[in-house]
C-alpha cells in the first residue's frame, strides 16, 4: 500500500513511518519546508509542504491509496493551534478531495470525550465533548478537526477511521499531563491510584497502520490505549527515577484537588460570573480531563483490528529511556 | 428598538477581542461572522453565539447590510475588504494598520466620503483608561506644559517558538513595510500624534538586531516633533520582558503607564518642601500606586477583562455615534494623517 503520512516529522509520524514501512508500504512522508528530516530509508519519499499555506497540496496525494493524519500543534496559544491543526487540516482534506485518495486514518484524542460524562469506562461510547469553549486549545483544536476530517469524510463518502489514543509517550517524551504538574522538584500526584491510559508511541504508531491495513476499520472509531494497568504513583516513580530528575512525589487525593477546583470555580463565578479565568488546574472540567480515575478499554482495536500492543510496559520503559 | 447590526469578517485572534467587546454592548448585535476557513468562522459564531457564518465576505455583505463592519483579518485584505463595504454604502472599522500603504488609504477616504460611510482603523490604545487619565490631566493643566510623550513597546518576536519567525508559514506581517514591526506602528503613531499634535518634522533609526531571523527590522527607534509636543518612541523585539510604556512629561508632573497592565499608573508631580523628604513620600506614594494598579490588574485577570482596555470604549463611542447619526469619533482626518504618519515612519531611510 502507498500511504502518505502528515506530521511525519513529529513524534508519532516518525515512529508510524517507520513501522508502515517495517509492514511493506511505500511512504510519501509529508514533513514542514523547515523541519528536520528523521533518519529514514531512502526509499521515504519526502514531501515538503506546510499544511497552513502551501497552495499545491493536491500533489501530495498522488499515486497514494491512503493517507495517515497525524499533523497537529501541541503547544502554543488557541489561534496558533487552531490554525495549525483545524486550517491545516481543512486543507489537507480539500485537497484530498481532488485527489483520487478515499482511505483515510485520522489521528484525534481521547481529549475529545467528555471525561465529566464518562461512567466507570471510558470507551468509544463515551458521550463527546459537547461545550468545548472551556476547555484548553490543545481540546478545542482537536475536537474541531474531527468534526472537520468526520464532514469531509461523509461529503466525499471517504472510508475514515478515526484513532483517538491516550498519553502518547516514548523516548524524549515521557512526561504525560495525566502524571500531575512538578513545582521544581516536587511532583503532584492527583490521585496516585488512578490507572492512565498509556499509549506508547511504538504500539500507538503500530495500531495506526494496522487500521489502515484493515478493511474493518472503515467508518469505525478506536480508542488507541496499551492497558490501563498503569496507575499514576508507578509511572511517576518511574519517570522520576529513570529520567534522572528526582524530587519529592507527593500524592493527594483526586477527589481533594476537584474540590479544591469546584471551590475555585464557584468563588469565580460568584466574584465575575461567566467571564471568569482560572488556570486548568482549577477548572473542573479540565482538571476531569486529565485525571479522572476511569477506566480504559481497547477492546474494540483488539477485536476489530485484532490488535495487540507490540511492547509491554517494561520494555517501553526500557526503549523510552535506554 | 432595533439593535444596531455588526458584522465580523475574519475570525483570528483579534476577531475574539472584537466579539468579546460587542457582546458587552447591549445595543449592538453581531449578525453574522466571517471568515476564509470555515472551521474558523463556525467556531466562532458557535463560541459568541451568531446566528450565521460565511467563508466569503462577498456572499455576506450579499445577505446581510450591518451597520458596521469590522474587518479584522491580515493587513493585505483590508483595502479589498473595506472598498466592497464602502462601495456598498457601508461603514467600516478596520484593525490596523488599515492599510499597507498610503495610497490605498487615500482611495479608501475618497469613497468613504463620497458614499457618506464611516472609515475608522482600530486605535483602540487611545481610549485606554490610562491613556484616557493623562490626557485629562494635561486638558485640565494639572501637567503645566506638556513638554514629551514616550511610546516604547517590547515584545519578544525573535522567540524560537514566535509566529513572526516561523519560516514554515511567513506571518502576514512580513509582507508591511518595516514587517512585523510595522504591524505594531500605527498603535505608537496615533498614540504619539494624540499628544504632538501635526507631525512637522520625524527621524528613525531601523536595526536588525537578532541576524537570524525573516525579519526585515527587529528594532525601531524614531524621534517626532510636533506641533505641541515631541515624541520618542521605539519598538524593540528583542528587549525583556514584554510592555508597552507610556510616558508623558509636563513642566508640573511625570506619568507612566504600561499600557500592558491597566490600570498600573505612576504619577509624580513637582511638590515644594524639603527635598529629600518629598523624594521619601513621593517613593511611597508610587509604592502605593503600583500595588494598588498591580492588584487591580490582577483582579482584572481573574475577571478576564482583556488587556485591550481601550476596545470597548472605543466600541460604544462608536456604536454611539451611529445611532445617534454624530461623526465617527475618530475623524476621517485624523486618520488620515496618522496612516500618513505611519507611511513617514516606514519610508524614512535610516538603517543602522
């Protein structure tokens, strides 16, 4: 299959390009004009565009069968990130649309759930995100760009799937929100127990191509998750440990920082009503969103897609800080 | 009675400033909202709440006659933006600079006069409440003579993640004279031209200070005399931290104000008495004013009033002005002179 991969420089395009092309496929690797190439096999077609200006897009789907997107922002403020992710995103797909390319797979995130509704197990039923206007730019970027790739889709009668993971993390990136903040050298922990849903990028970029391999993938959603054995107080303790950073781990309870932030939102209210600003810390939705003791299921991906993390959690230890 | 209707085309940042202002405008309603990505203009009517978004501002202006129009998209689209509004007979208020060069400025007044309509650029930093107290203080003569106004403004554009260096999108600002700098200088140009007076006489200083980078200039400097008053005034994008200074110097009294941080203001006036006892309770009286500005701007953060003081003050008087059928509050005439102000600022030829 020839598969052309957006974001193919960042963190999960490089590892999704690798893994497509350990599985046989041609790789046209999208990448922006500045950005530094991965080392690649020379048979990675590199394709230089930036998805916010470039006027010749539609070239990049030539030959293609199908495409992967994974580019996005995951910093800067809510217009950068919207233009990044949304706009670069509905450029991408009108000129997809002229192009003869129906397979896609989009890469959102489990951000996209409303975590306040989640009940017990966040899976693909999860009721979506509904007044998104509260949450951070990274949530709101991405919840606009799946509504963005879903319409796309259904006007063109394209054959999307659409891969929503948890905390990706791997080597250089291992340090995920869901383990709390760090003040200097001293690690809150909200909710030491909660499980997390761990995506490690060498299973993450393994579950993207085994979708677009899979004809029973199509018009389907899945969540992308290893398990959600991993609670908080181990990853931290390993993180802490392994990436040689140290501090103080001090844990507390998550019910205890969600008061703390119902409290602060409704003192807020009170003093300024709806305009209110208070930092996501303290903003119980997104405080939810990060830390919610749920559980996380990847049933759907293991029976659709009869897909299996490659690496245990031990081994992506040791391949995220060898 | 009817709500004057307002229309936003393009739905970037600064849109959101605008929209966040008109929804405090109980008079005003936003019809509709525009933009040329249309994730971007539904966003935006879904946040604020409009009726109705469209991704051509032809086929907008087609449906719906506002009775302004705010044009808030990148500089290059304003004078095409602002010609269809006036040619339609409609009034316009448009984001800095309002437009790249002067002479698309002097076909834009032409048809705002011909066709009766409203033509103001945003110079909201005029109604900013600080800019607003010192200018009462100079009109009531508590300043004595104003002798000096500063505008110097820092912002850190160089930064590795800024947009303004992002060589993989060039910001719309590169393609101003004087780049990203010139997108700032119409806010120095009517802030200093509202305490000179006429500009008689101007001199600049470009520099590029950080060698790496797209920008034309990082660093501006430019000395203006003026008919009442001389100004100083700089950019720098590469001085820390960011602010926006402004200073005023009279024959009575100091002011300074980052404008950055309403509603922070010093005040020193000459006092007679023992000198270094009126230096001890003058510190103090600046110790109180900047905790007690510091404070307010905190509380202000937390209410998440938008450091765009001046908007919507600068939005009811307008809003005001139409309904009432009075002349826009910022005269054609002066904004004329200050887009030929900013024109002389970018024009002059003095590169270190």
């Amino acid at each position: 299959m020839k598969v052309l991969v957006s974001g193919a420089a960042g963190f999960l395009g490089s590892y999704t390009v690798s893994r497509l092309l350990g599985r046989g496929h041609v790789v046209r690797a999208l990448i922006r004009p500045e950005s530094r190439a991965p080392i690649w096999p020379d048979e990675v077609e590199i394709f230089r565009a930036d998805l916010r200006v470039h006027d010749r897009l539609v070239a990049a789907f030539d030959g293609m069968d199908a495409a992967i997107h994974l580019a996005a922002a995951t910093s800067g403020n809510e217009d950068i990130q919207f233009a990044s992710t949304v706009i670069g995103t509905e450029r991408f797909l009108e000129a997809m649309s002229q192009s003869s390319v129906k397979r896609l797979v989009h890469v959102s995130s489990l951000v996209v759930y409303d975590w306040a509704r989640a009940k017990n197990i966040m899976d693909e039923q999860t009721p979506l995100l509904n007044n998104i206007y509260e949450m951070g730019p990274y949530t709101i970027a991405k919840v606009w760009q799946e509504r963005t790739v879903s319409r796309f889709a259904k006007e063109h009668s394209w054959n999307l799937t659409v891969m929503r993971p948890g905390f990706i993390w791997g080597p250089r990136h291992a340090e995920i929100a869901g383990m709390g903040r760090h003040y200097g050298r001293v690690y809150l922990m909200f909710g030491p127990f909660t499980r997390l849903p761990l995506s490690h990028v060498v299973n993450c970029a393994d579950c993207l191509v085994s979708a677009v391999e899979s004809e029973a993938a199509i018009n389907e959603i899945f969540n992308v998750v290893d398990g959600d054995d991993i609670r908080v107080w181990r990853y931290a303790r390993e993180y802490a440990r392994r990436s040689s950073q140290g501090g103080l781990l001090v844990p507390l309870p998550y019910g205890f920082g969600l008061g703390i932030a119902q409290l602060a939102s409704f003192a807020s209210r009170a003093l300024f009503g709806k305009k209110g600003r208070l930092p996501s810390l303290l903003v119980p939705r997104r405080f939810e969103a990060q830390f919610k003791p749920v559980r996380f299921s990847n049933r759907k991906a293991r029976q659709v897609l009869n897909w299996q993390p490659l690496a245990s959690f031990n081994e992506c230890l040791d391949l995220s800080f060898s | 009675m009817d709500k004057l209707k307002s229309v936003v085309i393009g739905c970037g940042a600064i849109a959101r400033e605008h929209l966040t202002a008109l929804g405090e405008l109980k008079s005003v309603e936003v019809a509709a909202v525009c933009d040329l990505s249309a994730a971007r203009a539904e966003a935006a009517a879904e946040r604020f709440g409009v009726a109705k978004w469209y991704s051509s501002h032809e086929e907008l202006l087609a449906e719906i006659r506002p009775d302004l129009v705010h044009i808030a998209t990148p500089p290059s689209s304003h004078f095409e933006i602002a010609r269809n509004c006036l040619a339609a007979g409609l009034n316009v208020l448009c984001e800095k600079p309002i437009t790249v060069d002067y002479s698309q400025f002097s076909l834009l007044k032409q048809l705002a006069i011909k066709n009766n309509c409203m033509l103001m650029e945003n110079q909201q930093m005029r109604f900013h409440s600080s800019v607003q107290y010192i200018q009462n203080l100079i009109t009531s003569g508590k300043f004595g003579d104003l002798l000096e106004v500063q505008v110097c403004v820092s912002l850190n554009i160089v930064a590795a993640d800024s947009p303004y260096i992002d060589r993989n999108a060039p910001h719309f600002a590169l393609a101003l004279r004087g780049g990203v700098v010139g997108d700032f200088l119409p806010h120095i140009a009517y802030l200093a031209y509202m305490f000179t007076g006429s500009v008689m006489d101007l001199r600049t200083i470009w520099i590029k200070h950080t060698g790496d980078s797209p920008l034309p200039a990082d660093e501006f400097r430019a000395l203006i005399k003026g008919e009442r008053a001389t100004a100083y005034v700089n950019f720098s994008g590469n001085a820390q931290p960011d602010a926006f200074l402004f200073r005023a110097a009279g024959t009575k009294m100091r002011a300074e104000a980052n404008l950055f941080e309403p509603p922070r203001l010093t005040l020193r006036r000459v006092r007679p008495g023992e000198p270094a006892l009126m230096s001890l309770l003058d510190g103090i009286g600046e110790a109180r004013d900047v905790l007690r500005g510091t404070l307010a701007g905190f509380w202000r953060k937390l209410g998440s009033k938008s450091s765009y003081d001046g908007l919507l003050e600068f939005f009811a008087r307008t809003y005001r002005a139409l309904e009432l059928h009075e002349p826009q509050p910022i005269p054609l005439e002066e904004v004329d002179e200050i887009a030929h102000l900013v024109d002389r600022l970018t024009s002059s030829d003095h590169k270190l």
